[in-house]
C-alpha cells in the first residue's frame, strides 16, 4: 500500500482529524505526525483486520550497565500484544533503521 492508501484506511477504521493529529488532504502527505498517533494504528488495524492479543512478541534491548563500568544489552521479550500495536512498534524500530514511511507501508 502507498501512504494515501494507507490514511485512506485508517479514516475508514474511523480515524478522525483533530486540531492535535490534523494531517494535510490526502496525496499531499508531508511529514506530519499522524503516525505517531496511537489511534491511528487502532483505526488502521481495525480496518485491516488486525486481532487483539495476536500481533506477535516483541522483542527489545534493555541496556544495563555493568559493574566495571561497561554497559550490556539483555534482550527483553513482551508477550503477544495487540497486533495494531506490534506493528507501531515495528514501524518505529524500521524508522529508527533509517528506512522511509514508505517502504515500510508498501510492505503491508
């Protein structure tokens, strides 16, 4: 899906505008936040079809410092969470890899 498909979605799983997530007409996408918007991902995953408890575990790296002064990553591991909220989290972490919004959507 491309990022108009994708908001097109969400507004049909029930996402609305407000003044605090407004997001440009749609096809004029810039940058805005709305998909840091937690109910974004709820109305988007709604409308998908995403299951409560199904989205998988999610797995990260909780960094602990040692006693010599050196620090240590001990993986940590969630148990199955919403799905909606599997994918936010999944959407984050391949931002954080420095991949773009739209790679990750097309992979929807």
């Amino acid at each position: 899906m491309n990022i108009k498909q994708v908001i097109e979605k969400a507004i049909e799983g029930g996402y609305k505008r407000t003044k605090e997530n407004y997001f440009p007409p749609l096809g004029r996408f810039d940058g805005d936040r709305i998909f840091l918007d937690p109910n974004f991902w709820q109305c988007l995953g709604k409308e998908m079809g995403w299951k409560v408890g199904h989205g998988g575990k999610y797995e990260y790296m909780k960094i602990e410092k040692k006693e010599d002064g050196g620090i240590c990553g001990i993986p940590i591991e969630y148990p199955e969470i919403d799905e909606w909220l599997y994918q936010w989290h999944k959407f984050i972490d391949h931002l954080a890899e420095g991949d773009s919004v739209e790679s990750f959507f097309e992979k929807l």
